[in-house]
C-alpha cells in the first residue's frame, strides 16, 4: 500500500496507523491502558513547583482527614472544601491554559479536555471525599451499634 492510498474503515485503519508509526521515527501511540497512564507519568515533569504543591495540597487534605476522623463538623468542613475545589476545576484549567507560562510549569498541562486537572486536581480530591463519606458511614454505623446495645440493655432491665 502507498502512502498516497485511500484507506476504507476496518483493516484498513491498522495498515493506516502502522503507516504513520514507521513514518514518524519509530514511535507508537498507547494501544493500552497500562501504556495510556505510562505515557501519562512520563509526560509530567513531576519537579515542577505547580505540580509539587498540589500534591502537598493532597497530602495535607490527606492528613486532615485523618486527624479529624471522629469530628463530624470538622469533616463535613473538610467535605464541602473537596466538593468546591472539585468544582472550580474547570475554571482553574481554563486560567491555567491562559496563563500557565505564570504558574512556573514547564509546559501547558492544560488541554481543553481536562485529563491533566481531572488526574492530577480532580481525582485525588474525590478520592479524598470518598474516604470522608466512609470514615463518616462507619462512624455512623458504630454510633447505631451503641444506641441499639443501649437500647437493648434498657429494654433488658425493665423485664427484671
């Protein structure tokens, strides 16, 4: 097949894309999801000061979670803090795009998609909040536990 050829849809596509990867030095685009977060990792320079504090940021959340585990109100705070940064991240990637050359990174992580804020910013700050929502279950839970003992030790001492 030339370089020049039409390509029809099906095998055609395969004959296609090993064209382009022969013609362009050797490299390959990710066919996996392995290779998609590999190819993802090694794009980040993860020196980046940017890129360092949001993961301290992270770190921090992290912490506090765990601190304050058994104070609701503490948690809820904490909660609704992940709920509003979560949802301030298309408005942080839109302002990134603009100015990212003022954020110290290296390159412009942020493409009009999201995948860097939503991996990076996003993901981890649901993942946070999903802890929260299960620390709060099992706290939840144990507090159903002690009333119902309670409850049934009350009920125990009123037959006697």
């Amino acid at each position: 097949m030339s370089d020049n050829e039409d390509y029809s849809m099906g095998d055609g596509i395969n004959d296609f894309v090993n064209t382009i990867v022969k013609n362009n030095g050797g490299w390959a685009i990710p066919n996996t999801f392995l290779e998609n977060v590999e190819a993802f990792y090694e794009a980040i320079t993860w020196r980046d000061d940017f890129i360092i504090i949001i993961l301290i940021i992270h770190l921090i959340f992290l912490i506090l979670i765990i601190i304050t585990r058994k104070i609701w109100q503490a948690q809820l705070s904490l909660l609704i803090t992940c709920a509003i940064l979560t949802m301030s991240a298309e408005y942080i990637n839109i302002y990134g795009n603009k100015n990212w050359k003022l954020l110290h990174v290296s390159q412009n992580y942020f493409d009009e998609q999201g995948i860097f804020i939503g991996v990076i910013y996003c993901a981890p700050l649901l993942f946070l909040s999903f802890i929260i929502v299960i620390q709060n279950v099992y706290y939840a839970s144990s507090l159903l536990i002690d009333v119902k003992t309670k409850q049934f030790k009350l009920q125990q001492k009123k037959k006697q």
